[in-house]
C-alpha cells in the first residue's frame, strides 16, 4: 500500500533535476500513504517523472523499492496496492520462461513487471487479483499507462494542466505541481449534495478527473490533452455471465462453494510480513471474515471495534461477543461527541474533496487506533451489494408493486401522513414497543427510515424510487448556484435482474466504489494502515450473482448463504440483529455539541459571499432540525463538510474564483 504521483511534460524542455524536485514535493503530501521510503525516477529527454511513497507491507528490503524497473528495462512502475494471487503468477511466469526469469525479490511488483514484459500491460490487467492503481512508463513505445483496479479500492486522480500531464493517489498531491489550477466544478458540487459524495470520473475540481474503476489508459506527450478510459473489466458483463451459467446444486452445496471461495480469498489477503487484523462490528460480514481468518491459524487474531456512546449506535457489545466465541485477541474503542468534535478539522485534509459520509467520523479514529497494533486490516465491506444485505434489498420487491399498482395520488398521501410524525416521534413510539416488535424490525432510527419511505413512496417508477434513496437533496441544482447537474440513470442495467437485483447491482457499481470504498481508502491509509476487502475478490463476486436471488433473500431476510456459513463458525443468537449500518448519532450530536461549529458554518451571510449555495433552503432546514421539525441532519453534513473543505483546502486552489461567485451570489 502505497501514493503515487508524477506527470508528463510535453514541452520535454525541463532538467531532470527540475523534474525530480518537482515530483518528490508531490509525492511527500502523500507521506501518510507511505511513511517507510520514497522514491523518484524521471527522464527528462521524454519528460516524464514518476514519484513513489511507500507502506512496506511485502518484501520489506531494498529490493522493493519504487519506482521499480523492469528485467529487461523497458517499464518503469510507481503503483500502489496488492495483487493478492501473485506468487500464482509468478509460477506461471516461471513455467512459461523457464531459466530467463530472474527475480531479486520477493515483492508482487516484480511479478506485474515480469507480466508486463511476457502478456503485455492489458493481458495482465485480466490476470490479476488485486486492488491497485498503478503509472507505469513504456520507454520503447514512450508511454504512460495508467489503471485502476475494478471497483476502484484505489484511488487515482489525473490532470491536464499547461503542457503536462499530472497524476496521483490523491489530489493534494496535484495541487502541489506549480501549473495546478483549480475551478470548482459547481455540476459536480450538485451531484455531491445528491450522493454525498463526487462520482466517478468527476472531481471537486473542473478538467481533473477520476480515472474510473475498471479501466485503464495510455498517454503520451503527442496525446496527452484528453486521455479515454479503456474498460479492461465490467460488472456488468460479469453479472450476465454469471447469471448465464446459474449455480445448479443445494443450497448446501452453494453454502460449501462460497465457504471454499471465501476462505482462499481471506486467506491470500492475510499474506503479509507486517501484523495483520480485522475489523470487527459484529454483523454478518465482518463476524465471518474474522471466523474464517482465526480458522486459518492456531493464533488469536487481532480483532477491533469501535463503540458510541449512544446506545442505539453502539455496536460494540456484538462484536466483544462474536470475538469472545472465536477467541480473538480483541480490542475495543470508544468514541465521545468531544472526539468527534477533534476528529472534524481532519475530515478535509483526509478526504481530499467533499465528502459527506458521517462514517467517516467513527471510521477514521478506528483505523488510527488500529494501526497502533496491526498494519493490515481486513474489512467487511461488499458483503452486502453481492448478496443482498441493505433493507432496500429485502424490502423492494414489495415497494416496487406498491409503486406499480397503487395510483400515485395515493401513495403521496400515505407519505404525507408518515411526514405529518416527526422523526423523533416515530423513534419513540418504536422504542416503546421495541419489546412485541419481531426482531427484523427493531431498526435503528426508524424514524428517519419511515421519512425516507415517504418520499420513496412518491416516485413515478422503480428507478425514480432507488434514485430518491440514494439522494439527499432531492433537487440540489435549486441550491448550488449556477449548477447544472445531470442525474445518473438508474433505468440500465443487466438483463433479467429483478428490481431488488438492479439496486444491488446499482449499489455495486456506484455506492460502492465512490462512497464505501473512498470511505475506507482514506481513513486507513491517512493513519497508514492497509485495508483489505475479501468479498471483492472476483471469484466471491462471480459466484455471489451466480446464485438466484431467493438463494440470498427470503422472508424478510438477506445474505442467506453468508449466514448460512458464518453460522457454522458463530451462534446465530449473537449476529442475528437487524441490519444498523456504521453511523453516529448525527442528528443528535448537531443539536448539542457540535452545533457552535455548525452554526459558525452555516452563517447565512457567509454562504452569500462565498456564492456556492443560495442560503434559503439552507438556513430553514437547519432551523426546522434544531426545532426537530425534520430529520435533516445528512442535508446539512454535506453542507457543512463542503464548507469545512473550502477552509481547508478550497480557498488557496480556487483563489482565482471570487469574481465568478459573487456574479453567481448576484
């Protein structure tokens, strides 16, 4: 796990010590991502300049060292990442080669440079297991090539500006080349207040773009203005041919496949010469990652979790119970509002660009405090899209016929009752009755889930629905000033899925890679930790849509087959709670301790001169929150997360901006 960086410079008229100097302080705003060393390699006659920051995890001496050449010194690589299946691979290298193929190491970097010189750059892309992102350097054919792993776990950003062609894991690093300039993007600030957070390929920042999951391209100083993305994988495709080749046996035969399948997956991302551990919730997912990795072993593995102080949020109880059964060495934390509160100032710096996910809070402190034991930790993440795990999942089937047989006069009137009950009201009446209520219902705050019903209600059609459960502003065009935003379209996807399949597969394909995924990428490599992700391993994802959807969702109930194995490691008592998510009491904590900071942010007139967002529509929902009126505390945190990234990092990029704002503000 890595940063990279660097850029190519069409004019080629730059010294290589210019080119070094100028790589190496990008790179060095990276050092989070790469305390153990750093690395350089340019070529001044070709312009280009490849920069590395490296977190040892594999082959922890020199020869892993990066930018790496290849045997042959034909590629040159700064990549970031893991291919997990490489040691496969290098065997086959050596069946294949046979005596010619010399390693001086032991790192997967050599591998995918050996690939690289015997497949080719794309033929090895479809060979590999990993995640990654990577700029490697073609010095016969003078190329760049860039790629991105294919549900982006990694990052990769990338730019033109002036005569070059910049890149990076993140983008402060391209905010430090000199012929950085940034715009805000106001289209793509719209689409953040829908999605709470910024879409693949869009940045906060116009003409920088995010190369998208999947795909790779190639660069070079006669064509470097506007690089395409070249899809190397789809989910897509996976999921029709998947579906196309359906799993034929028992559903104790498929409980036996996914548990063979899994186990190889956690078992090749614990391979490390660094301390390796899991994080804990104890839920479905991360219960049975953490099973399958302390059955690897006789060795406790290092389990951790993290507590609120809010009941309702606090998960930690479930997972001390799942560590206790499998006899994890397990270490808990807590986090208080006033942690919280001293956590916020970092949100900007580590998320790089808006970013409104309320996780990222108690996701952050976790990954700090777990790096203080383990380099590595695996996650739990994807669970849910490949098999069915989110309450729209398991309740879709019904609302998509509620939309399609109930006249929509109707159905906005039963939505208009529900919002007639405030949202505080509802999650009093359920916790009086939380005792007589059968356990699939017993939701956290199912208040603001009833709220969310009641727009959802409102819809047209099924796409209409899940794009209003995904959104937060319903219309943010009519908030951000001169934005013209172009919803995504949620009306395509794979033949023969049902609709609960079209959202898990519109979860896989977008909130996943540029919400959880971003999520996890930052939190854990800004305290440099490694974060690992089994269930997205391609063969688990393969077989995942190979199985029909009663297999995995049934009578109120979803991931079936990952139950029906975890429960041969773990009492179905202690993981058996309804599905809560990774939250923090938001609503709540902005009434009370945080509501100086949000106020101060929130000022209308400094919303005004600043001229991104009209106040109005701002200032009367953050009224009607205090007076719990509304539950609008996710409306406001992409506000006040937007606005803490304008202090932060915004102002100094966008300097040149203030014109066009105040022409916006009017």
């Amino acid at each position: 796990m890595c940063g990279i960086a660097g850029f190519l410079n069409a004019d080629g008229m730059q010294t290589a010590e210019v080119l070094s100097a100028t790589a190496q302080v990008m790179a060095r705003t990276l050092k989070h991502r790469g305390p153990d060393d750093e690395g350089v390699w340019v070529d001044s006659a070709s312009g280009i300049a490849l920069a590395h920051r490296r977190l040892s995890i594999l082959d922890l001496s020199p020869t892993g060292h990066q930018p790496m050449i290849s045997e042959s010194g034909r590629y040159v690589i700064s990549y970031n990442g893991e291919i997990y299946n490489f040691a496969e691979l290098r065997r086959k290298l050596e069946q294949e080669a046979g005596a010619k193929l010399q390693l001086r190491g032991s790192s997967d970097t050599e591998v995918m440079l050996a690939g690289f010189e015997r497949w080719g750059i794309e033929e090895s892309l479809a060979r590999w297991n990993g995640m990654f992102a990577f700029a490697v350097w073609d010095r016969k054919k003078r190329a760049l090539f860039l790629a991105r792993d294919r549900f982006g776990e990694k990052p990769l950003y990338y730019a033109r500006m002036g005569r070059s062609l910049l890149f990076a894991s993140e983008l402060k690093a391209l905010r430090a080349h000199p012929d950085f300039r940034g715009e805000i993007d106001r289209d793509a600030l719209a689409l953040y207040l829908r999605y709470n957070c910024i879409p693949a390929p869009q940045t906060i920042f116009r003409g920088v773009w995010k190369l998208p999951p999947g795909t790779w391209t190639c660069v070079t100083r006669d064509a470097y203005e506007n690089p395409s993305a070249i899809p190397y994988w789809s989910l897509r495709e996976t999921v029709e041919r998947s579906m196309a080749n359906p799993f034929r046996g028992t559903g104790q035969e498929a409980a036996a496949e996914l548990e063979s399948l899994l186990r190889d997956a956690v078992k090749i991302r614990m391979l490390a010469d660094v301390p390796v551990g899991v994080f804990l919730s104890g839920g479905i997912d991360s219960s049975l990652v953490a099973a399958l990795m302390q059955a690897e072993g006789p060795r406790p593995v290092r389990s951790f979790s993290i507590g609120i102080s809010e009941s309702a949020y606090d998960e930690s109880r479930n997972a001390r119970d799942v560590a206790r059964h499998l006899g994890t060495e397990h270490c808990e934390f807590r986090v208080t509002p006033a942690e919280a509160l001293e956590t916020i100032p970092r949100l900007a710096s580590v998320y790089d660009e808006p970013f409104a996910d309320s996780s990222q809070i108690p996701t952050l402190l976790l990954a700090k405090l777990t790096r203080q034991f383990v380099t590595v930790g695996l996650s739990g993440d994807g669970g849910d899209e490949m098999f069915g795990g989110y309450n729209r999942h398991v309740w879709s089937g019904r609302l998509a016929t509620a939309i399609r047989v109930t006249p929509a006069f109707s159905r906005r009137l039963t939505g208009a009752a529900i919002r007639r009950v405030s949202t505080e009201s509802w999650d009093r009446w359920f916790e009086w009755l939380r005792h007589v209520l059968p356990p699939k219902l017993r939701h956290r705050v199912p208040g603001c889930k009833l709220h969310k019903l009641a727009d959802v209600l409102a819809a047209p059609d099924p796409a209409s629905a899940y794009q209003w459960l995904v959104s937060h502003w319903r219309n943010p065009s009519e908030v951000v000033l001169g934005a013209c935003e172009t919803p995504r379209d949620f009306s395509e996807s794979p033949e023969g899925l049902n609709y609960a399949e079209k959202m898990m597969f519109y979860d896989a394909n977008t909130y996943l890679p540029d919400d959880l995924l971003v999520k996890v990428d930052r939190a854990t490599m800004a305290a440099s930790l490694e974060a690992r992700v089994p269930y997205l391993d391609p063969r688990v994802v393969e077989f995942a849509w190979r199985l029909g959807f009663a297999s995995k969702v049934r009578g109120g109930e979803g991931k079936l087959p990952l139950r029906q194995v975890l429960y041969c490691h773990v009492p179905r008592a202690l993981v058996g709670r309804p599905k809560s998510g990774f939250g923090i009491p938001l609503d709540s904590w902005l009434r009370g301790p945080l509501r100086d900071w949000a106020e101060a942010l929130l000022d209308e007139k400094r919303l005004r001169n600043e001229g991104y967002f009209d106040p109005r529509p701002i200032r009367r929902i953050w009224t009607d929150h205090l007076t719990g009126q509304g539950a609008w505390q996710y409306h406001l945190w992409d506000i006040l997360m937007f606005e803490e990234w304008l202090e932060k990092n915004g102002r100094a990029a966008v300097s040149g901006e203030r014109t066009a704002a105040a022409a916006f503000a009017g």
